[in-house]
C-alpha cells in the first residue's frame, strides 16, 4: 500500500512558516543594533533611517510569512495579529530615531522615541506569545516543554524591565531626593540606550534561541513529510 501524498496546502504554510521564523531570527538582533546605534551614535546618517526601516520591515515581512500557518487556531492568530500590530508601530516610528539623534532636546522627538521604546518591549512579550502559541501547535514535545518554559522567563523579565523603568521614571520627576541617587539617575541619562540594550540581551537572546530551534523542529517535519 503506497503512502499517503503529502499535503501540498501544509507543506507551503510550513515553508512560509519557516521562512518567517528566519526573518525575525536575522531581524530581531538587526533591529536592536541598528535602531540604538542610529538613535544613539548617529549611525548610517547617509542613508537616513533606510537601514532602521530595513531591520525593522524584515521583522514586519517575518510574522506576515508566518499568517499563513493554522489559520483557523484563534489563539494563535490574535497572538500573530498583536505582534503584527507592534511591529507595524515599530516600523512608523523608527524614522523619528533619525531625527532624534539630530535634535535630541526636542520634546516631540523625545516622546516618539519613547514610544518606540515602550512599543519594542511589548513586541518582544508579544512575539514569546507568539512562539509559546506555535510551539503547542507543533508535534514536538521537548520543544513544547522548552517553549512553554523559556517564553514564561522571557515575559517576566520584560515585565520586570518595565517595572524598572517605571520606576526611573518616577524617581526622575520626584523631588528632593539624595545626591546618590542623583548621581545615579545622571549617569543613568547619560548610558540609558545601552543600559537598555544590556538589559534586554537576555530575553532576546532566548528568544532567538527558541526560534531557531522552532524553524529546525518544522524543517524536519517538512523533509520528513516529504519522504
């Protein structure tokens, strides 16, 4: 009895699939390099802000890839649609990095780059949502153990670095408080971009881990489908 032809529906949303997950794998890093760099030390000022809307656009062009995998599950899918939605932020509001880094002191600038800051964060909780969602799709039992576990780190420590930074905040606009602390708050001005890019290299380095060992799990399902 001859074996049963492979879905040929499957096997595409698999390929798109994993060519998504490739795409946030290089875009991911990328993005984060690129964007503070610009922000902060007036990279590519030749080209604009091409290179921020090129890194963050392959993360934009990843999860679009990636729609086309289980349609159907709802959890997934407003899972997918939330990311979307922050990576399409990301990509309106990388451009302002450009000129924020040329008028650092304006207000509006300051405010969208914020913004732009908050929303990275949340993409990123976002996108271990997505992954934890995928990794209970597939067959993979040690992946879905890994996954669920590894996404539940990643998005407490986010919660956690937004915690900080609330309190940054606050501590910013609170009054009378000691020259410690206001040494403290100086310097933290002064390194804040790549305080923050210290701070969220263990979530994101995670996160690229369990994305690539997603995109391998689902190539081998595609060769084994295809044998």
């Amino acid at each position: 009895m001859s074996d049963p032809q492979p879905n040929p529906e499957l096997l595409r949303s698999l390929g798109h699939l994993a060519r998504g997950l490739s795409a946030l794998f290089w875009g991911l890093p990328a993005s984060l390099i690129i964007c503070t760099g610009t922000a902060s030390a007036g990279w590519f000022k030749g080209f604009w802000a091409v290179p921020a809307l090129a890194a963050t656009g392959l993360l934009l062009f990843g999860l679009w890839q990636m729609g086309s995998f289980q349609k159907q599950e709802r959890p997934w899918r407003a899972a997918l649609d939330r990311a979307r939605v922050l990576a399409l932020v990301n990509f309106g509001l990388c451009p302002f990095l450009y000129w924020w880094n040329r008028m650092p002191g304006h207000p509006f600038f300051t405010i969208l780059v914020g913004v732009l800051a908050l929303s990275g964060l949340l993409f990123l909780f976002d996108l271990n949502l997505v992954l934890a969602r995928l990794g209970a799709m597939l067959p993979d039992e040690t992946l879905r153990h890994e996954t669920k576990q590894f996404t539940t780190l990643n998005r407490a420590l986010l919660v956690a670095m937004l915690f900080l930074v609330a309190i940054y905040f606050v501590l910013v606009r609170a009054p009378g408080l000691p020259p410690q602390v206001l040494v403290m708050i100086e310097w933290l001005e002064r390194t804040s971009h790549w305080s923050l890019v210290f701070l969220i290299l263990v979530p994101l380095s995670l996160t690229m881990a369990l994305i690539w060992k997603t995109k391998e799990v689902i190539l081998a399902s595609v060769f084994d489908v295809r044998q």
